[in-house]
C-alpha cells in the first residue's frame, strides 16, 4: 500500500459512474481530465471533501493523504444510454481520453470493453 498505517492503495483506478449525464458522455475526456485532477488533489491532501451533487463548495485540507498513483479506466465501448442519445465511444473519444488522462497527470490508464475488442488506431498519437 501506499500508506500502510492506514492501508490505503498504492494506485487509485476511477472509472465514471454509469448514471452519467448526456453533457458528461458527450465529453468523455473532461470527465476523465476533471476526475483524475480531482482524485489526485483529493490523495494530496488539497481537498478534504466536495458536495458537488448539491453545491460547488470545496472544503480544503492541507495534509497529505497518500503517495498512491492514479490510473483511471478508459470507456472503450458503445454503451447502451449513451448510444440511445447519439453519443459513440469510436477512436476519436478514445484517443481523447487517452490524451486527457495524460494531460492531468495520471500514471497511466486502462481500456475497458467488456467483448474486450479494442481499436489499435485510438492508441496512436496523430
């Protein structure tokens, strides 16, 4: 573990919650830049707790909770509710998680697919 006396992980693997809204699936790299900038003040200690669902206050803490690394998991896959509003999760999405997870600093990343069928074309940087 990261932090043995209080056995938190060594690495945090976030995945967005399946009741996203059509604007958040719509814009799946700033739910994944957001959520691992999120995740990573929340394990330094930056932020000790947020009530987002019901207000934007941001109760702040100094001290530090874990050295873990964050690896978020990646939509690679059409779901269901996103494709009934016409939102696909093809290359370009991909690609754009990929990108966002690396811009806000996560320690790498994961593809999820449930038929675990994986395009090679979203893992490769224009």
């Amino acid at each position: 573990p990261a932090d043995p006396l209080r056995n938190l992980a060594g690495v945090w693997l976030p995945y967005r919650a399946k009741g996203t809204s059509t604007v958040a699936s719509a814009n799946p790299s700033i739910v994944v830049e957001r959520s691992v900038y999120m995740a990573s003040d929340i394990l330094a200690g930056k932020i000790a707790s947020t009530s987002s669902a019901t207000s934007s206050e941001v109760i702040y803490n100094h001290e530090k909770r874990s050295d873990a690394k964050i690896r978020p998991w990646l939509q690679s896959f059409d779901l269901g509710v996103d494709t009934s509003r016409g939102i696909y999760y093809g290359v370009g999405a991909v690609r754009a998680q990929i990108d966002a997870a690396e811009t806000a600093g996560a320690s790498g990343w994961l593809l999820w697919d449930p038929e675990n069928t994986y395009d090679e074309a979203a893992l490769k940087k224009e």
